[in-house]
C-alpha cells in the first residue's frame, strides 16, 4: 500500500450560507432557538429570507468548512457533496476546489436548488441557522467515490447527514469503506438538536466506526442523556479513541483513553461572527493529527485556526491557515 | 406639488460582487489595472473566476451601493436596474429592498444572466473589478418609471451606465425626465477609463443636466484631459452646481460656483476593501444635501459613510449608519 493521497475527506452538506445580523426580537418573532440549527422547507427558508436584512453571501457547510480550513493550512483534502447546477452550486463548486480541496461529485441534474443556510448573527456574535437542504437530498451511495475514501488517511464525517435517510445511508457506506480500509473515521455531532433526532444511530455509528469525534458540550451532554458534563465525558472516552469537546471561549477538552488534556481558547480581538468556529477547530485538530503532533498541539492548533473563523463573517477561511501549522 | 416621495432615485447596472483576496502578481497575470473597472465578456469571467480564490458574494453596483447607503441613513429611496430571474438576481432583489429602497424594475425574462463582478482585494485593500454586465445590457428606456423619477428629489446616474448603449438611452430617459419635472440630477463619473471612452458624451450630460457631479482626481483629470488637478477643478466649477472630488486617505473637495471647501477623510481603524468608498461617499453626501445640509456638512457625513464601507469586505453598509445622520 503506498502513500495516502489524502490527510483527509470529508463527505456533507453541500450548502451556501446567506449571513445577515439581526437582533434578539427577530428570533424570537421567527421561534428560532439561538445557537441551533433548524431544519426549513422551501417555503419557510423564503418566508425568513424576505425579512432578513441585506445578506452575505458565502460557501459554507460543516465538513465542507473543515476540509476548506485543513486544505488552508497545507493538508491534502478531498469532499464529498451535492449541489444544483445554479449560481449558489457554481459557487460552492468554485470555493471548495479554490481551497485547495478535491471536489468531483456529480452536480444533481434536477431536483431542487443548492441547500442553503440562513443564518442570523445576533449582537452577541452567536449564529443562529435555517437550513434548507434542496439537492443535498439527493446525494446518494454512488457519490461516495470508494477509491478516494480508500486513499485518505482519515474520513471526516458531519452529523447533520443523519437528517435525511439517502445522505445517512451514503454517509455509513464511507465510514463503512474507510474501515474496510483500515482508515480512520472521524465525526462531528454538529448539533444537540440533531443528535437528540439520532441518539440511537450516532451511538452505533460511534461503537462500530469512529476513531475521532468532535462535539461541543451540549452535544456531548444530549448523545448520553446527562446534564452532568463529567458524565458525558467519561461517556466519551468510553466509546471513542479521542474526542474533542469544545466550550465557546471557555476552550476546549481533549480525551483520550490516557489523557486529559486542556486546551485553552485563541485570544481574538473581536469575535464578529461564530458561524464555523466547531468547524474550523476540526480543521485544525485534523490537519496537526495526520501530522503526527500530539493530542496537546491539535487542541492548540485547533484553538487557533477556530479563532481566525470567529474574527469575521463567514465560516471559510478569510487568510491562509498556513501560517498557523507552523505552530506544530 | 406635493412632497416628493423620494428623496433619491437611483439608476445603475443592477451587479453582484464576487469579492477575493490575491496578490498583486495576480493582476499582472491576468493584464488587470490596479484600482480600474475593466469590462469583461462571459467568457473571460469565467476564466478569471476559475483563478480566484474563495468568493464572498454579496451585492453590489454603484449607483446601487449609494441609494442602499441612503437607505440605511434613513432616506427614501428607489432604484432602477435590471438583473436576470436567477439566484444572483434574486440576491440583488432581496438587498436592495432589505436596504429599504423601493426597487420594482421588471426581471429580465431571458438572455444573459444577471450582471456580476470579480473583485480582487490586494493587500494594499485596493479593489480592482471586472465586471460582466449580462442581464444590464437589457435595461431599456421602459424601465424607467417617469413617475418614480418625477417624486424624487433628486435622480443619481452612474456614469458606468454609458458603456452600454441601451442603459446610456435609458440614463438619458431619466436624466431628462428629471430635468423637465424641475428635479436635480446627480452624476458619478465612476472610472477614468469609462470618462476616456465616453468624454464627449459625459461633457454633453453635464451642461445640459447635472446638478451634482462625484468624481474621483483622476477621472476629473481624465474629463478634462489635464494632469493638473487646479485646472481641472476649474472646470467642475465652470459646468456643474456642485462637485465632490475624493482624493482617497487625502480626504475630499467639495466645490461650488461660491466656495471650495476641503473635507478630511474619517479615520478608520483598518482599511480592509475600498470596494464602495465612492459609492458610499456619494451616499453620506447626497442624504445629507438632501436634507438641507451645508456642503462642509455634506462632505463630512459622506467622509464618514465612505469610513465605514472600507472597513470590511463588500459595498453595502454592515451596520446601519442611521447613527451616522445625527451628525449633520
């Protein structure tokens, strides 16, 4: 077996975000939950959008941030996911291969639009999502390229697939394939709501496949039903090799059957927007991992590339990481 | 007569931008001028986007960016400008009237997709723009509305509007509409080289009609084919009511037939992308004329609209600048 082709592909929503900054009364008038991610059909995804202010337009999607923000920092990346043949699609498709990232799924020939994420930044620079998942739906078994699962180091999985049956079973032939393989598999739970929706599922996921999971804590505490965050970590390092456990600007926890290890939060000075920080702190986690660096440095690396994210709007990297892998 | 329903009416290629960041060998590579607009034909901006890095997207156009900035300060506004029935165009749609501007140009039923622009930001935070205009070239002298541009106090054009000759008929529609209903006309000169392609042209428009004339130093140079900017603020003086001519970190002029007088630029913390600096001075400064101000009033409200706009990515007000009008 020769040398991998990739330090890491990730398979998720293919999704353009649309940010625009709203107040407190507007999630409330529109029963959004702040800090979540909600699932809207069409005609809902347009109701909220009529009322949003001017908007920014941006790639995002969770695995697709990370693979963006590994690729940044000089890692070898490839993604797995499904657009539209529209504008939103062209420029998710243009934004992930400009980073540097492998991207070669099949454009969903009919069906609906591009996914896309209304996402609301309050004052408190917390983000608060409405996605709509159009042709993300549509992702199928075939999109998995095995050879390029098969060729990649670490599989890097986003939690959110489990929200539609064609994506979920997509999603557990790659973890399936890498395993095959003798792969890693990682995964991130993406968010409380989504794994109360898919407790059972994701514990299996976890037993039978994942070597590496990210979760921040109110997602730790939903996958073991506590609100006990010792509970949930001892829980963690039950079921998984590492885990990464994130806390906002209170940093981060990293397990290991061995360890424990505390990682604190990059200093920023401002925090503008914090759609993608879980993201980009899986990027660099991932990157300094298939580097070799120990479970200290990928928290403080990981700590660092989350910071940049969380500086503006937008969950792509706005400078090159690489700079920051210097730092391992 | 009764109050004028709209305090500015503006008339513009209806665009999106497609802001990244590159180096400057980037523009050398690809025959760019530094600081320019260059018009680009399909195929060449898909040559050029397939080079850039990771976009933001978020919509743009000149006189589009002026009456969004008007509308944030609190004016009424309305807006003529022609984008295609795509997510572009629907993008374009929902800011401009999320700005608050009454926008209400039919979509153009087919042809050439909705108009966009690449936007490179070197690291001086310079912007140089390419610009595809598509469905703009569509815009006729049906679209534009006698009846929004009698209500309105004044009606702004962008010169860029004469690099097509249908838009440059409807421009003139509107200018003369204007006119005969005892309106004031503002005018942006927009570019240097549009002002070289088009001197006679610009010359013909402004005795005839304007009443308010932006220009930066070189395309005031340009339209007077001097290189002493004495001589050619002797001229605005001689051909128009009032002339702001921006100078950049340098500040701005402001003349009149009576008085000249120098405006400092505001100070801004980190220049981040010019992309709209003059769009948005024009803004500050025509609420403000507007409103009654006096001109060193009028210069100073638009240094510091202009201010905020170069303060992050894109041409439209990331905040409302409402607190800004308390100034005049």
């Amino acid at each position: 077996m020769g040398a991998d082709l990739y330090d890491v592909v990730g398979i998720g929503n293919a999704i353009v975000d649309v940010i625009a900054s709203a107040d407190e009364p507007f999630l409330e008038r529109h029963g959004m939950t702040k800090g979540s991610m909600m699932l809207v059909d069409a005609e809902r995804a347009a109701a909220i959008y009529a009322e949003m202010g001017a908007a920014i337009i941006a790639s995002g999607g969770s695995a697709a941030n990370t693979i963006a923000g590994i690729a940044s920092l000089g890692g070898r990346t490839g993604y797995i996911g499904k657009v539209a043949d529209d504008d939103f699609g062209a420029a998710f498709r243009h934004d992930i291969r400009a980073s540097g990232a492998v991207f070669a799924t099949p454009t969903a020939g009919e069906g609906p639009p591009t996914a896309h994420c209304l996402i609301i930044v309050t004052p408190d620079s917390q983000r608060t999502m409405n996605t709509y998942l159009g042709a993300c739906t549509n992702i199928g078994e075939d999109d998995v390229d095995p050879e390029m699962i098969r060729s990649a180091s670490m599989t890097y999985l986003e939690g959110y697939l489990y929200d539609d049956p064609r994506a979920k079973r997509a999603f557990e032939l790659a973890a399936s394939i890498a395993h095959d393989a003798r792969r890693k598999v990682a995964l991130s739970l993406s968010d409380p709501f989504c794994v109360e929706r898919h407790r059972a599922d994701f514990h299996a996921l976890i037993d039978r496949h994942v070597d590496v999971l990210f979760a921040n804590e109110a997602e730790a505490l939903a996958l073991f039903e506590t609100s006990d965050l010792d509970e949930a970590l001892r829980g963690l390092r039950g079921v998984t090799g590492v885990a990464a456990v994130t806390r906002g600007a209170a940093g981060s926890l990293v397990l290991s059957a061995e360890t424990v290890v505390t990682i604190e939060a990059a200093p920023v000075p401002r925090v503008v927007d914090t759609t993608g920080a879980g993201d980009l702190y899986a990027a660099g986690f991932l990157y300094a991992l298939a580097r070799g660096a120990p479970l200290e440095k990928c928290g403080a690396l990981a700590s660092l590339t989350a910071g940049e994210i969380i500086g503006h709007f937008g969950a792509r990297p706005q400078s090159a990481l690489a700079p920051l892998a210097a730092f391992i």
